[in-house]
C-alpha cells in the first residue's frame, strides 16, 4: 500500500509544479485538495502585531477562506454597511485593494451558529479566471484585472435552496469545467418563503469561460431530512490516468465522470437507521485508493478503499471525529479535528492506528479547517485564536510506538504557538502560500510571514 501513496505523493507535485510550484493556494483546501500545502520557514512565533507583513480591516465577516495566485489574494466579505456580499482582490506583497466587485446581496445575521451571511463559499482560480460564489446563488466569473467575464445566479436556474444553514459549497474548477453541487432538503422549512421549489439534488457542471452549462446531473439519494443537505465540496480524484469527481453528502459519497456527470460508483452505510439530522459539512479527502469521509455529528470517519471491484471500508476510526472541519492530510498521515472538544488526532493511513492525539488549550469551539505545511499543523478557534502544532513525524512515530507498548498512552502534539488575534466568528481556514499565513478574522486579515 506503501506504493500508492508514493505515488499520490508524485502526483500531487506534478500537480504543484503546474500551481507556481505549489505555492499557491487555488481554492479552500490548497493545492493538492487535502489541507497540505509546500512550504519553507514558516514562523512559529507570531501575533496581531509581531511577524506580520500586512494587515487589512475588513467590511465585514465571512465564513469563506482566502485563495491566493502569484501576487493575488482573493476573498470574499459580507460588507456591513451595504449588506452585500463583496469579492475583493488585494495585493499580495503590500495587503492594498487591486479591485472589489459586488456580488449581490447578503445577509446581516448575529445568532449564534447561523453566521452565514451568504459569505461561506470560498472563491476558486486556475490562474486565468477568478470565480466567486454566495450563498444566495450568484457566480461571478472576473480576469485578473476584476473585469467581468460573465455571471449567473444558480437558484434561478435550477430552484430555491433548501438549506438550514445557508447555502455553504465552493464550486471547483478544473480543466476548463466550473462543478456545483446541490444537494438540498427536498422541501422547505416551515420558516423558509420558496418560491421556485427544486427537490431534486443536482450535479452540475458550467463551461468556465462563458458560465453556460455543461450539464445537470441528477443525484439521487434515499437520505431523510435535514441529512439531505451537504455543505461539502467536490474534490477530484485521479486513477488510471482519469479523473472522477467525488461529492459527499445526503448520507452517501459518490464519483462522478467530469466530461458527462455520469455516476461512476457509490458508497454509503454511516446512517443505516437513516436519522434525519446527519446533514454533511465536511469535504471527501482523497488519498490513492482510499477516499475518506466524514459522517455527520462526529460519527465515524473511514477509509473507503476502491481498489477492488466494489467500495468497501478498509477502516473507521470512531471516537473524537469531527462534525465540521474537514480532515487533512499531511505527509501521508491523517488529520481529524474534533472542534467542539478542541481534541487533534493523527492517524495511521493504511491502518487507521492513532498516532497522537491532544486537548488543545483555549476555551470555545472551532468550526474552521486544519492546514498543513513545514511540519507545521495551523489552527483556528471561532474567537480567533491560532494555534500551531508541531506535525506527527516518522522518527517519532518509531519511537512513540515503542512507548505505547509500554505504556499503552497515546503521545501528545507539541504546542509550538498559541495566540489570539480575535474577530468573532472567525471560521475560514488559514491558507498557506508562498511561505507566508494568510489569517482572516471576521474583522480583519493578515499576511504573515516575510
């Protein structure tokens, strides 16, 4: 099994070399889709004030993460006095705006947990187009220079959404393709006004230079409820030379053929009591034959190995998973965050062994994603305070297993840096570029670094 992750490894630097040798950061889960990005000499001690290269106030707060591209920093904010949604274009070496263009409007929301403000989907590049998302359905395709390509709204094209929280999935972009997912309760809460009813969960793909679709794939699920919804991604998966799209969510992963949408094969059996609440958050993370999924509300993560005739599970780690940050995969180790008990644990890829596992300090919940680079884990809480670990290592690993069989506990990760940079709701990911952080609060955002 070894073979395949070195191969994976392979991959995703051919894949690197073609993003700016991987400095980049082209969409919310990095370079090769899984949290990790490359990167040198990254600091370990830094604050709002001390190893800072630029900081800019923002209009307003957004769940969204920060992409960057060569000398472009891309990102969207609610924008508080307006009551729009912006995407905005700064300058990655001095933090000044290039360019800011409306993206419709937004919505102004301060209940705890609802912190939407069509704000959550982040924006995707292939460093020839920037494409910006909300939460209301407007794509906004712009060039480098902010002017505007073209623009489509998806809720009038394929129906309302139907979501408790706010329509959240960043849309992926690849080989001249735009993919959306839609996967939505099949009828609106009682709460909620529809005026143009879709109960249909869709799999969509849009030409990426002019927004006209490519196709609309239906995709059908058994899933009750409120598990319906997914908050997920799509991420692709290369085998035998092909690409798939694999989608997670309404209690089942699928893959998908990029050129027609076409179902290539499903797994799903974390919710056989089909509970009606298991709505999906987290994105599939792939890793050679191994695509790993999230189920709801902390239930089990797994392995789902494809390299035989059907999906099956190689194995499910099933205490202290996550709800809603996607796992990461750093240095052929994986990454699981349990965000409302502040709990990190590493584990084995081929066998699902835990590694090392720690309760971080600090005191509220953290809904953003972990990253990954120069040995370095990144996090963040929603009160805006940033964390770094030290990652899990081979030598260790070697030694640490020598001590469990002696002591049977688990070793802990080493706290290299524990900081507040404040910004309530802080929920984007911290994006790593260019051997610099790119931290943004809910008030601000920071470039960290040289």
């Amino acid at each position: 099994m070894r073979s395949w992750i070195c191969l994976l490894f392979i991959v995703n630097s051919a894949v690197a070399d073609q993003l700016h040798e991987g400095a980049d950061w082209p969409n919310w889960r990095g370079p090769f889709y899984n949290g990790s990005a490359v990167a040198n000499d990254l600091p370990t001690k830094f604050s709002p004030t001390e190893n800072v290269r630029w900081k800019l106030s923002l209009p307003g707060p957004a769940g969204s993460t920060p992409i960057v591209f060569g000398d472009h920093v891309l990102l969207t904010s609610f924008d508080s006095k307006s009551g729009n949604v912006l995407g905005i274009a700064l300058d990655r070496t001095t933090g000044k705006i290039r360019w800011q263009h409306d993206l419709g409007k937004g919505k102004s929301e301060t209940t705890p947990g609802m912190e939407n403000y069509m704000a959550c989907p982040s924006p995707v590049t292939d460093g020839k187009i920037i494409v910006f998302h909300t939460g209301r359905g407007e794509l906004v395709a712009l060039d480098y220079l902010g002017n505007l390509n073209w623009r489509t709204n998806i809720q009038q094209t394929y129906g309302d959404f139907n979501y408790m929280w706010g329509y959240s999935s960043s849309p992926l972009l690849l080989e001249g393709r735009l993919f959306i997912q839609i996967l939505h309760r099949d009828e609106p809460y009682p709460e909620q006004q529809v005026a143009k009813l879709n109960p249909d969960s869709l799999f969509v793909a849009l030409d990426a230079s002019t927004g006209k679709e490519l196709y609309c794939h239906l995709r059908p699920t058994d899933a009750v409820g409120e598990t319906r919804e997914a908050y997920s991604t799509p991420i692709p998966r290369q085998v035998n030379g092909e690409t798939e799209i694999v989608v997670l969510g309404g209690d089942y992963v699928t893959a998908h053929k990029p050129e027609t949408g076409q179902e290539l094969w499903r797994h799903g059996d974390w919710n056989p009591g089909k509970k009606t609440f298991w709505r999906t958050v987290p994105c599939p993370v792939v890793v050679g034959n191994f695509v790993l999924t999230s189920a709801p509300h902390y239930g089990p993560v797994s392995a789902v190995d494809l390299s035989g005739e059907s999906p099956h599970v190689r194995w499910s780690f099933e205490k202290r998973t996550t709800d809603t940050p996607t796992p990461l995969v750093y240095k052929n180790r994986l990454y699981i965050l349990h965000g409302r008990r502040r709990e990190l644990t590493c584990l084995d890829l081929e066998s699902g062994r835990v590694l090392r596992q720690s309760r971080l300090p600090g005191q509220r919940y953290l809904r953003s994603s972990p990253t990954a680079a120069d040995d370095k884990i990144f996090l963040m809480d929603v009160d805006g305070d940033v964390l770094v670990c030290a990652a899990h290592t081979d030598k260790e690993g070697a030694d640490q297993q020598a001590s469990q069989q002696a002591d049977r506990e688990v070793p802990e990760f080493e706290l290299l840096q524990h900081t507040r940079f404040g910004g309530y709701p802080a929920r984007s990911t911290i994006a790593i570029a260019h051997n610099q952080l790119f931290i943004r609060t809910s008030e601000a955002i920071y470039c960290i670094g040289k």
